[in-house]
C-alpha cells in the first residue's frame, strides 16, 4: 500500500497537527518492525489519507482523530516513499 497523491501535502498535514518532531525522535527501526507486525493499521491509515486527495483540510481533520501510532506509521511511510522518489528521480 501506498500514499497517493502530493507526499508534500501528507507531510504538510503531518506537521501540522504536530507528527513530525515526535517522529524523528523515534527509533525508526523498532518503529519498522512494528508496521510490519501490523499491516493492517498502515493499510488502513493510507487508504484514509489517500481519500483526501488534495484536501489539506480534510487531511489534517481525519489526523487530528486518529490514534498516535497510525498517525507514526503514516509519517514513517512518508519518509520512506520521499526516500525512493528521491532514488528514482537521482537514476533518471
């Protein structure tokens, strides 16, 4: 499963309702295992915010009422995604 759309939009939303800086704090490894031992939430996250679509608005309301560990697995997966755009883009 994949986040759809505007990464930069997901993370706009992300900062704004705080998401960030608690991420990067994180050991992004444990974290890791955890998405792994729990698809289910991370599909079920990405599905929510990829009904969004350009909304920001919607985005940072649907959020601000999810439960914490989602709304890291959300962020982790925004990096991740960033991360191999990135790789791609620096192939081509």
């Amino acid at each position: 499963m994949y986040l759809q759309g505007n990464l930069q939009l997901v993370f706009d939303a992300l900062f704004t309702v705080g998401a960030i800086d608690p991420v990067l704090k994180m050991d992004w490894e444990v974290m890791n295992g955890e998405m792994k031992n729990e698809p289910q939430r991370l599909h079920s996250a990405c599905n929510v915010i990829n009904s969004c679509g350009e909304d920001l608005n919607r985005m940072i309301e649907i959020l601000k009422h999810m439960d914490s560990k989602s709304i890291h697995f959300v962020a982790l997966e925004v990096a991740r995604e960033l991360c191999e755009f990135q790789d791609r883009k620096t192939l081509h």
